[in-house]
C-alpha cells in the first residue's frame, strides 16, 4: 500500500502488533503537539499549527482503529464516534486556550512571559489543590466532576485503543 492511500484510505486490515506500535507513535506526537501551545508558536503562528496538527492526528488514529476493527471483524461504527468525542474535547481545549491567550477578552496573555509563566502555574497548583483537597464542599465536587469530564474523552480514548488492540484476529 503506497504512502498516499494508506493515510487516506480506511480499507485495509490491520494486525495487533503494528496497529500498538502506530497507536503508541500516534500517542507521543499528540504528547509533542502540546508545544504548539506554547507562548512564542501562538505568537507567531496562532492556533493553527495546533488545530491542523490535532486533525491528522485525530484523523490517522481513526485510520487505524478502522482497520484494526475490521482485522478483528468488527465495524468502524464504534472508533468514529470515539473519534468525534475526542474532537469535539480538543474545541473546546482551543475554545479555552482561545480565552485564555486573547489579550482583548481579559485572559492571561499580557506579552509578559514571566508573568504569565506565574499565572500558568498558579492555575495549575489551584486546579491541584482542588483536585486533592479532602474537603467535599458543593464548590469543590463541581470542580471535580468538571475536571473529570474534561480529561474523560482522554480516557476512553486510550481505554478503546487498549480493547481494540486486543482484539482477536479473524481469518
């Protein structure tokens, strides 16, 4: 299968061993992605390298979750729509940082890299001291279902690779 069609077709099948090698690639470049998030890309370059970056990922692990499910017999139904949950999880991930970076609607970004390095990790030990917090007031279990909701698509995501790579094989 040439280069071309096999990043943009879903026919094919796909056996254990290469599609958890493609699956753990595809895992660490979305780990890698992150940095396009970082202050001096989005000043250059916006969001876009993100977002187009985030599309091929998204896209290729739903490649190869369709053929993996189709080695194992199964249909494509399931992987699309982890993969639609999982795109919709990273707009509202740009719709956050979209907030968060313009410096006309009051959030972070004051062209102050050390000050906003301050204000990342405050919010970050904030949303720690949260998580961890032993007291279950009304506040605080919101913040928590919140938090787990947003790392959730996360979650199933890696859990429906596990299944799927798991899969028997059939002939």
């Amino acid at each position: 299968m040439d280069a071309l069609a096999f990043l943009t077709s879903t026919q094919g099948r796909l056996a254990p061993r290469p599609f958890a090698l493609g699956v753990l690639a595809l895992w660490l470049a979305g780990i890698a992605t992150q940095w396009l998030l970082s202050g001096e890309v989005m000043y250059r370059a916006g969001m876009w390298p993100f977002i187009a970056t985030q599309a091929a990922l998204i896209w290729i692990w739903l490649l190869l979750h369709v053929r993996r499910l189709r080695d194992a017999g199964q249909g494509p139904a399931s992987a699309i729509g982890v993969a639609i949950v999982y795109a919709l999880a990273v707009g509202l991930l740009i719709m956050l940082v979209a907030f968060f970076t313009n410096p006309s609607g009051g959030g972070m970004s004051s062209g102050n890299e050390a000050g906003d390095a301050a204000a990342a990790t405050l919010l970050v030990l904030f949303l720690f001291a949260i998580v961890f917090k032993p007291d279950f007031g009304v506040f605080t279990t919101i913040l928590k279902g919140l938090i787990l909701i947003a790392f959730l698509p996360g979650l199933v995501s890696l859990l429906f690779s596990v299944r799927t790579g798991l899969r028997k094989r059939v002939p």
